[in-house]
C-alpha cells in the first residue's frame, strides 16, 4: 500500500504537528481583518439556460451528488460499509447525508445566485466536510473518539456558515470562521494518514479522495478559463463533477476494505 512506501511518523509526532498547524491558523484567523463575501463570486462563467433551468451547466452538474448520497445511504442502511461501530455509522450517514444535501442547496444556490441563496451552499458543505473529519479522526485514533468529535465537529461547521450569514445580514460579512472549517481539516487529514497506524485497508484512496478535492478547487478558481477553452464546461461545473467523484471515491473504499489487525495486512 501506498501509505506504507513513505516514512511514517510517531503518533506523537503527529499530535505536535496536528498542534501546530492548529495554532498557526487559529492565529491567522485572530489577526486578520474580517473577510466578507466578494458579490464577484456569483458571476460565474457559464450563464446559459437550458428548457427553463437558469446557470443550466452548474444547476445540473450538481445531479451526481443528489445520485452517489443516495446510493451511498442506501449502502449505509444495507450494512454493505466496513465501519466500526454505530458512530462511526453516524459520521458517515453525515457525510453522504451532506453530500446529498449539497445538491439540493447547491442546485438552488446556482438557480439564483446570491449571498443569500449561497447560505444553502455552504450549510451542507460543512456538515459533511466535518462528518469526514470525524469518521478518519475515529479511524486513526480508536473508536471512543468517534462520540465526543460528532458532538463538536459538524455543530462547528454549522456555527461557522450561521456566523458568517450573520455577519452578513449585519453588513460586516466574516468568512475567516467558515474557511478555517472548511480547509484546517483537510490540511490534518494527511497527519492522521501519516502518523497513526491505519486499522482498515485501502487507506490510499484518502490520499486519492484529497487529489480531487484539491483538483476540485482549482477547476472553481479556473472557472472562465475552462470555459473559454472548451466552450461548452466551466471550471465551477467541473468543480461539481470532481466533488461528486471524490464523494463516490470514499464510498466505494467503505464497500471494498476490511479490517486490520494492529495496522497490518
């Protein structure tokens, strides 16, 4: 496996390194200005419409995450994952139950695209961003540590977006909360794959599902440019897509993997 090739750190190697970032950011966050919604974000390239659908190209390419959340809770339900225990379960009924929330709020959002509307968007993005967290912080660290982080995790990303609505309602928009929900998760998910022992296989589809994330955000920053260059897909339409895979990317390694003993094959 993959994540047995590069060198692997001591979990209390980890734990320092999961520290530091976390301070570091939580500093970043502190002392920088208020960040308010850019009313530029809504100008999206691809402003086609299609029998009716305004934005059609990123109103519909939001369809495969209403599609892989419901296979995926229908696998859930089915008891075809490889999970540890009920809340582990709940952790991952969060995250498809997000995922498949996204392409409800995310449709509307696209349908009518307003900082208003992008509330809706973003609700369901960190219920599942911080569901994920939950279920690998479980994984990495042992079963106990799937309750108390359910508990905080999700409950924060939602304070983090209401924070945000809030501020905007006041005319003093502050996205720092919202993007530290949104990024410091991933940026400790390599942490836990480094520094703890795995104790199911098939952990390489992690560093697979963060790729396309990754590649996901690049797409959403290069919107206009893949327009231009294919005249037909936006780089925010492809966003989606990516997304959309990474999410059925997670559910396929929960079906396929299996239980180690002592973090070995």
């Amino acid at each position: 496996m993959l994540a047995e090739v590069v060198w692997k750190a001591s979990p209390r190697v980890g734990k320092g390194a999961i520290a530091g970032l976390a301070v570091i950011a939580l500093l970043a966050v502190w002392f920088s200005e208020p960040l308010a919604q850019d009313p530029a974000y809504h100008g999206f390239a691809d402003r086609r419409s299609w029998r009716g659908i305004p934005h059609a190209g990123d109103v519909l390419s939001n369809l495969p995450f209403l599609l892989i959340g419901s296979w995926a809770l229908w696998r859930l339900k089915s008891g075809a994952m490889v999970l540890e225990n009920r809340m582990h379960a709940v952790a991952v009924a969060g995250f498809f139950g997000g995922v498949f929330a996204i392409g409800l709020g995310s449709a509307w959002y696209h349908w009518r695209p307003t900082t208003e509307t992008l509330l809706w968007d973003r609700l369901p993005m960190a219920v599942a961003f911080m569901s994920m967290f939950s279920a690998v912080l479980g994984e990495r660290w042992g079963p106990r540590h799937y309750g108390w982080s359910l508990a905080c995790f999700p409950w924060l990303g939602l304070v983090s977006v209401g924070y945000w609505s809030w501020t905007e309602s006041m005319g003093r928009g502050d996205l720092r909360f919202y993007a530290l929900v949104q990024y410091l998760p991933m940026a400790i998910l390599p942490i836990l794959l480094w520094a703890w022992p795995a104790r199911f296989s098939h952990g390489a589809a992690y560093l697979a599902l963060l790729l396309l994330y990754g590649a996901a955000k690049g797409c959403e920053v290069a919107d206009a440019w893949f327009f231009e260059q294919s005249g037909w897909i936006s780089g925010h339409s492809l966003k989606h897509l990516l997304a959309a895979a990474a999410a059925a990317l997670y559910g396929w390694m929960l079906e396929r993997r299996h239980r180690l003993v002592l973090g070995k094959a």
